[in-house]
C-alpha cells in the first residue's frame, strides 16, 4: 500500500525539525567554552564608579601612609582606579602626621601599590615645608617620593628650590633636585645680623 503523500511530508518535516533541533544542540555544546570565555573577558573589563575611597598601607601593623579620595573610577583589566579629589598622610613610627597631601586627582594601581598624583598637587610637612609638583609618584614603604615639573621646594626661611626633576624622602629631610635647577638658600637670624652689621 503506497504511503500517502501527506505522510511523506510530514515524516520528511518531522525528520529536518530534528536535524534542525540537533544541529542547535550541537552548536550550543561547541559554542559554550566561547560563550563562556566571553562572559569571563566581560568580567575582567569591568568598569564602576565609586565614592569615599579609602587606602592605607601599613608596615608591620602601623599606618605608614593614607589617602582618602571623594570618588574615582575602578578598571578591573588593569586593578587601577582613578582618583578625584585626594587627601592624605604620611605617618612616622608612632603614627603621627609627618606630612600631609592633596591633589585634585590620581591614580592607585592595587597590584604594585603605586601612587600617582598629577593634579593641583601639594604636600605639606610637620615644619612647614611645602612641595609643589605637576606629579608626584610613590610605591610603598622605604621609597622616595618622586616629583616631576615645575618641581618646587619651599623650606621656610631656609631655602627655595625649583627644579625639572626631585626625589624626598617621607619625611623631607632628605630630598634630590635634578635638571635645571634654580636654589636660594637664606640664613638663620644669627647669620643674618652678622653678616648685616659689617
């Protein structure tokens, strides 16, 4: 008994939905190791907002320098975050202010632990010692601060200093100057009267 044309063709239909159905299956299974290093290449660029940022590097449990920044920017791809409107200190070993900073914005990079600062920047010492620079860049204990710029040190009635380039030690009693550089140095009072009675 001959089959019937609308059984023919609604075997053969039956038949392509399911090479049709398998053939999606397949490519699912194929496709998932892709779909799934897409979603973690997703994961890894994420970008977010974020506000009242707080850092502190510590050194064997004391506080060694802190920055408190009002907001920034997080990239996941690269651990950084831009900062905006930074505030800090440097601590000495009984964890007392030796100097304190702002600028108007940086960056923190989590890995490595670097601070820059190329906004607005100054820095101000226990003694009153200010420092001006375009950047300013830091990584952890033990490290010198580095300036960069229009580089300017200010030792009250002692000495003003400009330069390209300079490195400080946190406290700023130890600093270099490098490039052009333009140095006064001023007497204390005793030397002054001295050298203003001859």
């Amino acid at each position: 008994m001959p089959m019937n044309k609308k059984k023919l063709i609604k075997i053969i239909s039956l038949i392509l939905v399911l090479i049709i159905g398998w053939g999606f299956v397949w490519a699912w299974f194929i496709t998932k190791t892709v779909r799934k290093n897409s979603k973690d290449s997703a994961m890894k660029n994420q970008h977010a907002i974020v506000k009242n940022i707080i850092v502190t590097e510590t050194h064997e449990e004391k506080k060694y320098w802190e920055f408190y920044a009002k907001s920034g920017e997080y990239d996941s791809n690269n651990s950084s975050v831009k900062l905006y409107d930074v505030i800090g200190n440097f601590y000495d070993e009984n964890e007392q202010v030796i100097v304190s900073f702002k600028s108007s914005k940086g960056s923190y990079e989590e890995i490595t632990k670097k601070v820059i600062l190329n906004g607005d920047n100054l820095f101000v010492s226990k003694d009153g010692s200010q420092l001006y620079a375009d950047e300013l860049i830091w990584q952890g204990k033990d490290k010198d601060i580095l300036a960069n710029g229009n580089v300017q040190f200010i030792k009250q009635n002692q000495l003003i200093t400009k330069s390209e380039h300079a490195s400080f030690n946190t406290t700023f009693t130890n600093f270099k100057i490098k490039g052009s550089t333009k140095t006064k140095l001023y007497a204390d009072d005793d030397t002054k009267k001295k050298y203003t009675q001859l």
